[in-house]
C-alpha cells in the first residue's frame, strides 16, 4: 500500500451537514480498500481565481494508505460531485 494525500475544495454555502456528509464519502470510498489516517478541515479560505463564480472554498485534507486504485474513484466522485469545486491527490515519498 503507498501513502496518499488528497485535498478537495467545496463549495463555500455548503452547510456543516453537507460538508460532514462529504467528508464521509470521500472517507469511505478510501476506508473500502485502504486506511484513513487523518483528516483535517482547513475551513473557508479565499481561491486563487475564481470556481463556478466562487471566490473562496472550503478546504479539507485527508491523509490516508490505499492501493492505487483508489486514485480512479476519487477522480471519479470530484468530477461528479456538485459540492465539490476541485479536487487533487498525490502520493507522499516516505
């Protein structure tokens, strides 16, 4: 198993519900093939350049050790959640 970072970026007028309910999506699509072993909610912070005419997001990091083939569901549920703006992983050296 390698170890991973992913951040993701929801929309700012999420609620806490719906951004816990993410949060746990996320965590349970790694939790099916590998271990969560952190995750941290970093809050709303202002983007770079704007997203879907948003101009802050609210950012969570989760650290966790999967099979690669995690990545592809990952990849999959950023491009077809709504509440999600973007979304990134990358494999941590040890």
């Amino acid at each position: 198993m390698n170890s991973y970072e992913t951040l993701f970026i929801l929309n700012p007028n999420c609620t806490e519900e719906e951004i816990d309910a993410e949060v746990a999506k996320v965590t349970d699509i790694i939790s099916a093939a590998g271990e969560v072993k952190a995750t941290d909610k970093w809050g709303k912070r202002k983007l770079a350049y704007d997203i879907n005419k948003n101009s802050e997001g609210y950012f969570v990091l989760v650290q966790f050790e999967s099979e690669p083939k995690v990545l592809d569901e990952l990849n999959h549920i950023y491009r077809i959640t709504e509440n999600i703006l973007r979304g990134i992983y990358v494999k941590v050296e040890e």
